[in-house]
C-alpha cells in the first residue's frame, strides 16, 4: 500500500478528503450527498457513542426514538425554527411507486400523494413537543431527561465527509424542565459533559462558550458551544446545547400544573453532537501519513506484525504472540496480530500508519532471539526496543502517554493561534495569513458581524466562558465593549 | 394507578394495543404509521441490541452505516426486489420548502424538485451491493461481513405498535462470499444465531425452518427463519436470513478475481430482526396484569418498595435497603428503590406488574423486625418471605428461574399448540378453533398453497429443518408428499 497521500501544506483540504477515504473511514454513495460510513470508520463512531451514552446515562438521561418524518405544518409552529430549518430538507411527497404504463420502469403513482407533505427530519424538536404534550401533566412528570440516537437529513449543496453531509448520524438530547433555571444548568451541563468527552476522549482542546444571537440555533435562547481549533487554523464547532426558553412549549402547547396548581410552560433545552466529530478527530491529530488516533477511542489499539522468512519463523513468532494477545485483551487493550501472509511488513506498517494505530509491534527472528520487541508509536513515529517481560506495562503506559501527547499537542498548537487584535486591519491581517483564533472587542450589534463575516469571512466562534471583563472598543465601529469575543474562518 | 386491561380471553388485540401504550412502551405519534419508542421500551430494545451485537461480532461481523435513501433507479435492478419493495414506500420527491406567495405557509418549492426520485430505504441490499461493488475485487477482499442498525420505511395501510409500523427500527447484515457454500452457512449460521438469542433471551421458543418458494424475500434463493407462535395461537416470523444466491451480484455487477485468476460473481446473504421482536416480547409472556419481562432482558430486574408511615420509618428502611441495592448492583443486578412519596406502595406494585418487573421486594415495619423482605415474582405471581442474610442469593437464583420458567411456560404452550391432521376438513377446523401450528402435508406448489391462504387465512410459516421424512398426501390434492411443513395464520 503506497499512501500517496497529499501533505497537509501542499493542499490540506485534498489531505483530508483523500485521508478519509484512504484510511476507510467512509466514501462517496451514489446518492447525492449521503456517506458510506465503512466498518473502520464506524468503529470508531461506536466508541465515541458508547462513551457519551455513558456520560448521558451517568447524568439521568434515557434514550428514546421518535419518528424520522414531520408533518410539514409542524415545522411552521416555531416562528424562528422554520426559517432554519424549513429550507434544505428532503421532502416525502408521495407514497407509492407503480410500473410505468409504457415499460420504462417505475415511476411515482401520482394517486399515492400524501395530503400533507413529510419532511425528513433536519432535527426533531417540533416532533418531539408534539410527543411532550402528551407526556406532560403535572410538575411530577418534570423533567423528562431524554436523548436519540438518530440519523438526520439538511439538504447540503456542497458536501465533504463528515464535516457536511445531507445524511448525518447524531445524538439529540431534549429535556423539559419546570423552571428555567433548571434548564439553564441542564443546557450548560451538557456543554460541559462534551467538552469533557472531546478533551479526554477525543484529545481535542476546546473553547467553552455562547453563541451571538445570530449564530444561535433557530429557535433558541442561548447556544452553548464547544469550539475545536484544526491544523489549518479553521474553527469547528464540535458540539452545541441549546436554552429554548419556552417557545418550544408555547408553539405546541406544552403546559404542567406547579406544585400550586397553577399552569405554566415547560422550559425546555435540546443538545447533539454527530458524525461531524469524526472529522474534528481526523484533522485535528492526522499528519501527512495518516490517521493518528487518541488510545481511547482507537478501534485497534495495538498492531503486532511478525517479521519472518518462512512458516518456521512464523510459527516460532506466534508461539510467543499469541500469549501476548491474550495477556493485553485480559487488560482491555484491543490487539490485532496480522499475520496475513499476502502482504509484506513494509506494506502492514503503511497501512496502520494510514488508519492511525497507536502503537505498533514488530517482531523478527533477531527479536525471538534476544526477547525483544520492536516498538513504533504513531504519534512521535518514534521506535525502541522492549524487553518482552516489560512489553505489557510499557504498551499500557505507552496507551496513556500517547493519549495525553497528542492532546498536548493540539492544545500547544492552539494556545499559539489565539491572537489578540486591537484594530481592524490587524485583524484582518492575522484572519488571512495566520488563521486560528483571533480576540477582539466587537460593539455587540449584528450589523458589525456581519460586516466583518462579508469582509473576512470570518465570525465570532463564540463568547467565552468564563473570560475576564475587560473595557475596549469595537475594532470596527470603536463603540464601547465589555469583553473580547473569539473571531475565526470555520468549517 | 388502575391499570384497567382488558383481558387477553376477552380481546387478546385490545389486550396487545392497550398494554403496550400503559406499560410505556411505545405510542403512536403523530405521523401516520410511524411511533415514538418510549424510554422504558427503548431501554429493552438497547438490551436486545447489545445481546444480539455481542453475537454478531463474536462471529466476525462488523457494524458499518449506509445511506438512508435509495435511487429510483437502484430498485429496478433485481427483477424480483423490486416487485416486493418497491411498491409502498416513502418517495422523496423536493428537496426544498419556501414561503407561499399568499404567505399561507410553506410549500413545496417547485423548482426544487429531483432528477431522479429518492425511496426511503424499506431495506438496503441495493445501495449496499452498489457499494460493494466498490470493494471487492479479488477473493482477498472477501467476506465481507457487515451489519448496520438503522431505520427502515415500509407504507404500510394499518399499522399496529411494533408488530407493524412504517418506520420501524433493525440491523440488517449483508454479506458476500467466494463461494457458494460459504454463502449458505452463513445464512444458516445466523438463523441459528437468532434462534439462540430468542431462546435464550427473550425466552421465546422458535421453530427453524425454510420458506416455501411464494413466502420468501424478494431477491432470495432459499430464506431461513424462526417462527414463534403467541398467546392467541398466531404465529409471528421472529426473524429471517436470505441466502441471495448471485442475483443481487449480477444486478450491481459485482465480480471478483478468483485464487486461479478468473471472474466471478460474488454470492450473498442478508438477515434482519427488527422491532418487531418487541411485540413478540409482550405477546408470548404477557399476562392480563401486564408485562412479563425475561431477566435478561428488563431493565430493571428487581424493584424494592419501602412500606413505611412516616419518614422516620422510611428511614431505617432506607438504612437498610440502600447497602442491598449497592450489593445487588455489584453483582450485575439492576434495581430501583422506588421510595417516592407521591404514589402508595398498591399503586407501584401495580405499576411495576404492569412493566413486567420480574422480582419485586417490598419491606415495612415488620420485616424490618424481623429481618426480612416479601419476595414477589412476576411470572407466577407469588409471594414469599425471605430473611435479609439469604436475600442477595435469592434474588440471583430468582433471575435465573424466572427466566428458565417463562421460556418452559411458552414451550409448553407451543407443545400443545402443534397439531398434525391429515385431512383439510381437520385442517380447517384446527386453524379456525384451536389456533396454533398445523402440521401437514402439502403437495409443494404455489397454486394448492395459495389455495389454502384463501380459504383459510393460513400460510406455510415454514419447512422446518431437520423434520423427519415422511411419505404421505397432501390433504388438498391428494398428490404425494415426502414432508409435513408447518401451517399457521401468522401476524
Ligand atoms: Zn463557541
Ligand atoms: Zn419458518
């Protein structure tokens, strides 16, 4: 397996498309749009799945399924909600298919023509309140803590792997709660319970913040985010979770009796990352010979590749790896001997370089004889020879420092593209040479955004969490502010 | 709560839709045909997921994700597919909505409609065999052994929860094999794999069998399934595994180098359970209190209810109960200590019957004098005392009983609902009177066995494998027959 991989600086957005593919972690359909996820790369999503269905379990959340279609008067029940979403979307229009009278084939049965057109789901809010009507009474019935598993449809016209794609699988959590202070601390909860899983599982440093109004989800209050940074210097959002106040709950009639019996309505907050952080995972730690993976969410944590002449020293290798296998999957660390004899070790060693294994074991005739493995991290691509009484605890401790590495590594990448700007024209410097973050004081008003989004292309990724006040002036219109906000070009 | 069921001898269907709703399992939502999975249901279906998984990869499968939506084009492939599925089924007609002129609303913009149709997938084989024959090229590429859970849509006129909705969830696997014979094992091998997980599992028994030629997939050379049979004497077809011979292969071209270097169509197999299993679940144990869950499968095994007046009282029962639930829960044991004190200890028994929770332990005043707990199981619905030192022991030997003891119970009732007749007059009066399986012989061609499907409503729910041979006359025609199959009407 040659790579053939383009470098990152030669052409970064060809890297991470050819990566993707290169690496199996997903492809192109024949339907416009819509991703193959293939069995590697869905391993992958697997793991992160388990982990925060884990963290969502841990915090009283259960999960649920609801429809995968909307009735299209649904959608018009939330004001601000349908002008996000009723747009690009795939719409169910008919119900039967019938032979085409001339033989050509199939065609629609133009008599099978829904009476109301079904929306595939760009996201199930509106169905959800629906269901939450009739599952709310009282006081006693709050909060319902629920997530979905589930996969949505926004009809994109230009589409990449993972980062933008008409189908897309994702978690969407929906909570209702009687007071809005709960949901308050339920929609930052949940912000935190992402940042914890990108940092500690996915090894990607993130900014915790809000959203402007314009960039808030429609429908929403507030938009808590988390803000990855990539090696390009581009943001991405890697999860958002969102206060909804009570519009969901008033555009469909979603009252509860307080505990004074009086009736209010619910307060509600919604949440969901998705197949997107699979490509914040590839471009955040990938370098230009392919995939590097965090030991945590690693499908294959360690490769063992026998180096032989002949099936002699082959079966003299597995006598003393086979044992090894057994003894790392006792502890939980996720082992693949590959002992395929179609294929070279120069081409195995390619290959899990490519899809990003953590550590690799090598072991030849001259290893055999000196009780010795050779041992190849992915990250540092550093190699050194371990003793085979040592091999357990160092592949164990190798599996944590690997993790911890290459998070430091992106989060030293990140503190050096944060960049604060007093002017304009700094600002538009460092946006187009340096790229990454910029911090800078921004008036507060939509009309500044947005000229700085048509001038740059860049926007304010979010309001920090947490950042110190601090008395400025707008780079752009010199009106007063309170605090810097963070500007980037995003995916 | 009253649980106001009505009774299985009074309306087994009334019984079936009224217990599915009361229990939480499911409901309908409202999108015609499509319902909302409750968390209580959901949380059934993830056990079953989990399990079945677990199967799955232990016999080398892998998960991947496939598009939701299906070309038009896709489906006219295989000639026989598309007879079966691509009749009823959702058509994706736009892909954009906008504002009406006459500011009504949204519509259907027009000019956004499709090229070329897009079918909601009502099952996979054609987008995944279309991909497939991008990954296969030479025997090395093979098997190919993927599963993927997902979301399907079949348009169905009337819908009942779970047993028949037009979304509905599942895993379909689909595999591709050099050889013939592969093929047909694995095929095999994964009815075996369902039967065992039913069994063992759901404590449905099933019967293993082959379809007649009429009652098979579309697409399919020979179709594998397990057939249970409920309480009201219909059978259910509890899951399926198509060995798809080379058609789908040809349709999608998809070829492989041999080892000698010629090429070759690639064999196939599918197989699906879906949520379906969660309407045999409820039908096979449910009684006229409510559900019947198999350990194994619920998602809380044992609920304790403290009986107390006072909050002094519930608080020694607390000091007590509390150390067992941690003792319980470190040993695998889901429990829930129900101490709300919004709702009686009669109305949770109630609720807790009717959720089919297979022990319950209820401790008040006495017991705590006495040291001990009222053990209550679901299944038989007794009751007995059992000191607080044997409690922990008795609960785990509990599990395991009610488990075995369901699993009899329905065998039992299978046992007696199988009965041979050799004459269609027998015939007609089993199927119409007593219900069940009918075993009998049937001369093997379509027009006798469509015969009988009209006039009595039964089909052949299978040949079951390893029958014995016996020379006898099919009891319509008279003409000779080498086999009995199985006859039921069946859900
Ligand atoms: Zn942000
Ligand atoms: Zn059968």
């Amino acid at each position: 397996m040659g790579k053939n991989l383009t470098s990152r600086a030669e052409d970064y957005s060809k890297w991470y498309n050819e990566l993707v593919v290169k690496s199996d972690l997903a492809e192109n359909s024949g339907v416009r749009g819509c991703m193959v996820i293939k069995p590697y790369g869905y391993a992958i999503w697997e793991k992160m799945q388990a982990q925060l269905d884990k963290m969502f379990k841990e915090t009283g959340h259960e999960n649920a399924y609801f429809p995968l279609f909307i009735p299209k008067s649904y959608l018009s029940k939330e004001a601000s909600h349908v002008e996000g979403f009723a747009k690009e979307c795939a719409v169910v229009t008919h119900y039967r298919l019938k032979n085409a009278e001339d033989g050509s084939g199939i065609v629609v049965d133009e008599d099978a023509k829904l009476e109301e057109e079904l929306i595939v789901r760009p996201t199930s809010e509106t169905i959800i309140w629906d269901t939450y009507r009739r599952w709310v009474q009282s006081y006693r019935d709050l909060p319902i803590l629920v997530n979905q598993w589930a996969n949505v449809v926004r009809w994109e016209m230009r589409t990449r792997l993972f980062l933008r794609t008409a189908e897309f699988l994702w978690q969407e959590g929906h909570t209702a709660h009687a007071t809005k202070e709960e949901a308050l601390e339920e929609a930052e909860q949940m912000m935190h319970i992402y940042a914890e899983f990108a940092e500690n599982y996915m090894g990607v440093p993130v900014i915790k913040g809000t959203k402007t109004e314009s960039e808030r989800f429609a429908g929403a209050e507030e938009t808590y985010c988390i803000e990855a940074l990539m090696q390009d210097g581009k943001a991405l959002q890697a999860g958002t979770s969102h206060f909804l106040g009570q519009n969901f709950a008033k555009a469909f009639d979603v009252k509860f009796a307080t505990k004074e019996g009086n009736q209010e309505y619910v307060w509600a907050t919604s949440w969901g990352v998705s197949t997107r952080l699979m490509g914040a995972l590839v471009m955040t730690h990938g370098d230009d010979n392919g995939l590097v993976l965090p030991p945590k969410l690693a499908p294959i944590q360690v490769v063992i590749v026998p180096i032989y002449k002949g099936l002699d020293q082959l079966d003299a290798i597995s006598e003393k790896v086979e044992p090894l296998v057994k003894e790392l999957r006792s502890k939980g660390i996720s082992v693949k001997y590959d002992k395929r004899d179609t294929h070279k070790p120069g081409f195995k060693f390619n290959e899990y370089e490519l899809k990003g294994v953590p550590i690799r074991l090598a072991v030849g005739q001259r290893d055999l004889e000196n009780g010795t493995y050779e041992v190849a991290r992915r990250d540092t691509l550093t190699k050194e020879t371990v003793k085979a009484e040592e091999i357990v605890e160092k592949v164990a401790s190798l599996l944590e420092d690997i993790q911890e590495n290459i998070y430091n590594k992106a989060l030293d990448f990140r503190k050096k593209h944060i960049t604060e700007v007093d002017t304009y024209e700094d600002f538009k410097k460092v946006i187009e040479e340096k790229g990454g973050f910029v911090s800078a004081h921004w008036d507060g008003t939509a009309e500044t955004e947005d000229k700085i989004k048509e001038e740059t292309k860049a926007t304010i990724r979010c309001i920090p969490l947490g950042a110190q006040k601090e008395e400025g002036k707008c780079m752009v219109t010199g009106k007063p502010s309170e605090q810097r906000v963070l500007f980037a070009k995003a995916y």
